[in-house]
C-alpha cells in the first residue's frame, strides 16, 4: 500500500450550512477532470465523506442507443463497480497501491455504504470488484 497520499490543487473549503461542506478541484490531465468532494457531519459527530475516492470509482450500468455504445466502449459502464478505462489510463499512477487501498476501505467494520459521483452506491463487496478491475 502506498505510504503517502498526493493532494492535488483545489478550491477553498466551502462552509454550505453548520454540518455541510463542499470542495472542487481539478486533475491536471487531459482532458482535466473537475472533481467535487462534499463532507457532511451527521447529528452523532461521525463524518460521511461522498467521492472522496476522485473519480476512480464508477458504478455505471450499461445504457441502451449510440451514447450508451460509446460509454462502454470507452470503458465507464459495466455491471459493477469498477476503475473506469480512462481512470486506469489519464488518473492512476499506482494500480496496485490504489488495488491495495479499495480493499483496506472494504475491510473497514463499519463501512455502511460507498456513495460515487456516477452511479448507485454500494457496499464494501463493490469495493472488492472495483479493485479487480485494476
């Protein structure tokens, strides 16, 4: 697993309302991806984190018509999670450390629920078939 974790450049933290915030930054590859991270803090103090896994992670079904053809043609739709192609090929340095880090976060004992910025959320098993995708 990898021992460090590169912060990429990003917008201030922005305060929505007392237990809600958001931040938005960009991937420095072509094409540059936006990527938006929301922290939420529920009534018990415990944190909920949505895509904080930037865009690696998918759970997009396949679509019917010419876009849906195009999507899994590229790569972003399966029948589970997965590491999106262009993710694997524009945003992944290290296939094994991020291999390594899906299925340390699904070991996790209290993971309820992975919330993703495209597609269904799932369970610590969509953790584990997003990390054999790499």
């Amino acid at each position: 697993m990898a021992s460090t974790w590169t912060a990429l450049p990003h917008g201030p933290i922005e305060k929505l309302e007392d237990n809600l915030w958001r931040v938005e930054g960009t991937l420095p590859k072509n094409p540059p991806f936006k990527r938006v991270m929301t922290v939420v803090r529920l009534g018990d103090g415990r944190l909920v984190v949505h895509n904080a896994i930037c865009l690696a992670v998918m759970n997009v079904r396949p679509a019917s018509g010419f876009m849906g053809f195009i999507m899994g043609l590229v790569g972003f739709t399966g029948d589970g999670p997965k590491v999106s192609g262009p993710a694997k090929f524009f945003i992944v340095k290290d296939k094994a450390a991020l291999r390594a880090n899906l299925e340390r976060l699904a070991a996790l004992p209290n993971l309820s629920r992975v919330v993703v910025s495209h597609g269904a959320p799932f369970g610590a098993d969509g953790l584990r078939t997003a990390a054999a995708t790499l």
